[in-house]
C-alpha cells in the first residue's frame, strides 16, 4: 500500500487528485496530512483539525465496476470500514447519513467522497477522511465535535489507528466487487448501523419541523422517514436535517 504523507496541505483530497492525473497509482494510495489547511466536509463545510493530533487522510479508488446508480455503496462501505474500528475502541458508534460518524451524539469523523464517471460507471473514487484522535480542545462553532483521546483519556498511537483503519475500510470494500449478495450485506449493515436508527426523531426540511422515524437508506443514497401521520417522506442529502434534541 502506498502512503504518502505531507507536513501540510490544504486538502488531502485535491491533492491525492491531482496527483492521480500527473502519474498512475494504483488503487487504495493513501495521501496523510499531519496538517490540513482547508480540509472540506460535506457541502463545503470546513473540518477543524489541531496539527498532529488527529488523521486526515485520503484514499483512491477506481470502483469501475460500481454504475453511477450504486455509487452510495461505495460511501457505505468506507463509513462501515470506519465504524468497524471504532467499536474496539468506545461503544455506541453510529453512522450518521450520509456518512458522518457519530459516537453518542457527538461527531467523532466525517467523510467525503469525490468520484468521476465514464459513462455509465464510476471511473475514479476518492474518499477523504477526517478523525478525531488526540485533540482534547476544539475551537470552532462545529456544534458537537468529539476525539477519542475525550472519550478514552488516553492518547492513541497514529500510524497505528491509520493502519487499522486502512486495512479495515478496504477489506469492506473489497466485498463489493464479489457478488450481488455481498452489496446487499453492505446496505444491510449500513442501515444497521444509522445513527437515529431506532425511535422517532425530530428533523426539519423546507416545511419545517415534524416527527418521524427512519424506514431506510437505499441504494441510491435517499433517506426514506415514516412521519407520525405514516406518510413516507424521501430526500436526497441536505434536502432534510436531524434537529437536536
């Protein structure tokens, strides 16, 4: 496995890009930052990160046998890869949709995942992640960050944790490229595994407020709620928020 790891950069995932279009890799290059300078969440949305004390990293993949449809398997699978390490370390993991995870109810990691396509297929994945290891203060508005250096008291030893979880995610995702069957074990065990999985929840969409439990995630990525009227409601991401309570 090829790791190359930089003192800075502003993103993991920009430059495990370009540097993917400058020379060939192979699948499951891994690109770490001790610091990221502008490290990107979902929708653009900034990830703190003290300098040294946690893992922000970034992996490639070349998933050509995923078409555009099942793409969101892809997403499940890395979240799946995350989650399966974390449980050895602190219980009530979860995933929150799309992927963030969630210990309790505070974030301990994010992910995002950008691809490109060939026509009907995904010709070029890559996965950032984000970890909250050893920080034991956060300074941002991010409403509800959480490491496990908080969680454990003690510190966890990086290139340790980053071995663990590369060996982790890529053995989920490996399962996608047997049979049918394993890609239906993957969205079982993502749906499982929901943050919110069980219960009513409060959330918000261009409405506003109502109640409702989750039904499930499908193959394409949409969030599918049961309201407290039984109407089944579906959104795409960021078309639907969780409200705390």
């Amino acid at each position: 496995m090829n790791i190359i790891k930089l003192d800075t950069c502003s993103s993991t995932n920009s430059f495990l890009k370009a540097l993917s279009e400058q020379q060939p890799l192979e699948e499951a290059a891994c690109v770490l930052a001790r610091e990221q300078t502008a490290g990107r969440g979902q929708a653009g949305n900034h990830w703190e990160s003290e300098a040294g004390k946690n893992l922000t990293f970034s992996l490639l993949f070349y998933p050509n046998f995923l078409p555009v449809k099942e793409i969101f398997l892809l997403s499940e699978a890395v979240s799946l890869g995350v989650k399966t390490v974390l449980d050895h370390f602190v219980d009530d993991v979860t995933i929150k949709w799309p992927n963030d995870i969630y210990v309790g109810e505070r974030k301990i990691a994010g992910i995002l995942i950008e691809n490109d396509f060939t026509g009907e297929y995904v010709s070029r994945s890559i996965a950032g992640i984000g970890l909250n290891v050893n920080q034991a203060v956060f300074r941002s508005d991010a409403p509800n960050p959480v490491s496990l250096i908080q969680l454990t008291g003690r510190e966890t030893n990086l290139d340790q944790l980053l071995l663990q979880l590369l060996d982790s995610i890529f053995k989920t995702c490996s399962l996608l490229k047997l049979q049918n069957l394993n890609k239906d074990f993957i969205e079982q065990q993502y749906n499982q595994a929901l943050y919110r999985r069980e219960g009513r929840h409060l959330y918000r969409d261009q409405a506003g407020l109502f109640h409702a439990r989750i039904e499930l995630v499908d193959s394409s990525g949409y969030l599918h709620l049961i309201d407290d009227s039984g109407l089944r409601r579906s959104y795409p991401f960021k078309a639907v928020s969780f409200v705390r309570s």
